[in-house]
C-alpha cells in the first residue's frame, strides 16, 4: 500500500477535477482515478486524512465491480499502475493501490439510490411526510426496518452540499427515457450486493450508484458498493428501532457532533484515536466484504 496521500499533483498529467476525495486526470478517452485519504463530514474535507481509506475503496470498487459485470458494464479499465501506460509510470510508487484507470463517460447527472431499510434522510423524510420521494410508507414503521421491497429514490447531483431526494417523474425529467432502466438496473446491482454481504454477516441498508455512457452505453461508473457510497450494517449490532453503527465515517461525525463544532471553517483536527478507529472500521468493511 502506497503511503498516506491528501492531494496529488502528477507532472506530465492533466488534473481535471479534484474532489472531496478523489483526484480525476484526464488521459484523453480514458480517466486516472486516484482516491486519496481525505475524508469528509459536514460538506467539508477535513484537515486530518484517514491512512489507507483510498486503498480501501479502491479496493472494494475493483471487487465488486467484477462480481456484478453481469448485471452491468462498469467503466474499469485496470486497478495495475503497471497496466496503466507511460504517461503513468513515473508516478507508480504514489499511485499503487489506490488507483482506477477507467473509461471516460458521459455522465449522467443524476444519484440512483436504492434503499432496503428506513434509514439515514429516507427515515427523516418519512417522519416528517409519511413518504420517501413520492412513496407513500406504511405508517407505523421504525428505525432501520426493512421495507417489504427495495425502494428507488433518485436525488440530485450536487457538485458541492447534499444531494437532495426527488421524486421519480423529477427523475424522469433529468435522465429521459432511460429512467426506468437506471431504477431497474440500481435494485439488481443492489440487491445483488445485499445478498452477497448476508451472506458474511453484513446487512447492506442502502446504497447510491452513478451511471454514465460510454460509447454510447449505460454504465456504472465512480465507485460501487464502498463505505463512502452505502450503508452497511454488522448483523450481530443490529435490530429493529435504532440506528446500528455503520462501517463508514460515522465515528468521525459523532466525535464532531460531540466537540459542538457548528459545521463552519475553522475545520477542527481529529484526535488519533479516533483517526485509527475510523481507518481500522473501513479495513474492517473491506476485510468482509472483499477479503
């Protein structure tokens, strides 16, 4: 594993986009996706990077990218710096591990969120409306329950805050014609990793996917299936009435919650037990999921 990285400046390579985790070089048709340690809470990169969280989510990505090609094309080209040409090679060391050489596509600008329990926004949403993007709920249900069936509940594509929930003719008016394809295609992937994490003692609660086209076909694209990207829960943590720990970043917001920060700069640092505790939880995650 390459060591601990927050930012990347690759000579001789193009950065097109540096977001809140992942650095994006444009190789003209092909994309270098470098995910680096930074983590974020609050809408804001944090000052202290999570050590091998990047070759974390690289990982579980290029894993289960494989497992699920036969429901859907994905955009990964190689996760091999050695693969990825001379353009690349010079910065191998910094870049192994980490790293996805991946298709350029056409995005489509748009979250495809599948939710298999009442958690996270869908659990405000539904107190506050009885409905999660347009879908009326049975009333009575509680915290982390499952729902009879996996709910579809697009939201938008924000380029920096929170993705907001829309409902599925708001959907229809972004994507087109292909809305109804991207909702099926998000519940089999979904559903497929669902099954696949009970079956090594992880519950998969909800999960967000983007889509993109390349030559001319829909694809997955950016990451599947990772902490960043869903909410997985330990079965033996679990029940029905309260929010389990999840394997992600949650550490890290509840010691924020804690210190009162009011989620405006100054950014304060994060001790190193809960720095490690947060590394050790993605590990964790990985060691489950794609060990």
């Amino acid at each position: 594993m390459s060591a601990t990285i927050t930012e990347t400046a690759l000579s001789g390579l193009t950065l097109l986009n540096r977001g809140k985790v992942r650095d994006i070089y444009d190789l003209d048709d092909r994309l270098l996706i470098v995910t680096t340690d930074r983590i974020s809470a609050f809408d804001h990169v944090l000052p202290d990077p999570i050590p091998g969280k990047g070759a974390v989510l690289t990982g579980m990505s290029e894993h289960w990218f494989g497992l699920t090609s036969h429901i859907v094309p994905n955009h990964l080209i190689t996760t091999d710096v050695d693969e990825m040409g001379p353009e690349v090679a010079p910065h191998r060391d910094a870049l192994r591990g980490r790293t996805m050489l991946v298709h350029k596509a056409d995005r489509i600008d748009a979250e495809c969120v599948a939710r298999g329990y009442i958690t996270g926004s869908g659990w405000v949403d539904y107190q506050r409306d009885g409905e999660i993007c347009g879908i009326p709920i049975p009333a009575g249900m509680q915290e982390a329950e499952p729902f009879d069936e996996t709910l579809f509940t697009p939201a938008t594509k924000a380029e920096s805050g929170h993705d907001e929930n829309i409902g599925f003719e708001d959907f229809r008016a972004i994507v087109g014609g292909v809305a109804d394809q991207l909702r099926d295609l998000t519940i089999a992937v979904y559903e497929f990793g669902r099954d696949y994490a009970k079956e090594r003692g992880i519950i998969l609660a909800d999960t967000k996917f983007e889509f993109g086209y390349v030559n001319g076909e829909i694809t997955l694209i950016d990451e599947i299936l990772t902490p960043d990207s869903s909410r997985f829960w330990d079965i033996r943590e679990y029940q029905v009435g309260m929010s389990p720990p999840s394997f992600d970043k949650q550490i890290v917001r509840n010691h924020l919650i804690a210190t009162g920060w009011d989620r405006e700069p100054p950014i304060p640092s994060l001790p190193a037990e809960i720095i490690e505790r947060t590394a050790e939880r993605y590990r964790e995650a990985q060691a489950l999921l794609a060990g």
